[in-house]
C-alpha cells in the first residue's frame, strides 16, 4: 500500500537504532496505520533491518510527541514517535 497520511518523523533509540541502522527518518504513513501497534507492524515489512529491530513487537515502547503510550493507542497528529526497547536502571 502507497503511503498517503500525514509525514512524521520516527526516531530510533539504543538496538532499535542499532538494527534498523538509522537514528531518525521521516516518513509518510500509510492511511491505515492508525495506531502504535499499526506502525510497528508496517514498519516490520519495510525491510530485514525493520524486521529484525522489531521481531519481538511488544518489548518496543512508543512514544508520540514524548509522551508515552501503549500499542493500542492511536497516533494521532502525531509529529514525531520514537521507538525504543525497554529501559533498565533508575
């Protein structure tokens, strides 16, 4: 499917990073990637570097406009989501 929503600008934290190979890009969203859940699925398929940062969906946590929020959850007017794995420490 064409991406035809609205263009956002996705960052990427720590092996995300890593495995995806980019710190930040931005990118048109298609019109039924409503939710968190939706991008990461979408962003899965967009090649084996996407696949392997997110082949374990709910460890990736989300957050829009550096707020966070759960899979389920829609995006929004969303102007930047970062993905991130889960921290540690305190």
């Amino acid at each position: 499917m064409e991406a035809q929503g609205p263009t956002v600008r996705v960052v990427y934290f720590a092996w995300v990073r890593e495995r995806i190979g980019l710190s930040d890009e931005y990118l048109k969203l298609p019109d039924n990637v409503r939710t968190a859940g939706d991008m990461i699925a979408w962003l899965s398929g967009r090649g084996d570097n996407y696949a392997y940062a997110l082949e374990s969906p709910s460890t990736i946590r989300v957050a829009v406009d550096q707020l966070h929020i759960e899979h389920g959850e829609p995006l929004g007017t969303a102007r930047e989501i970062a993905l991130f794995p889960p921290m540690t420490g305190g």
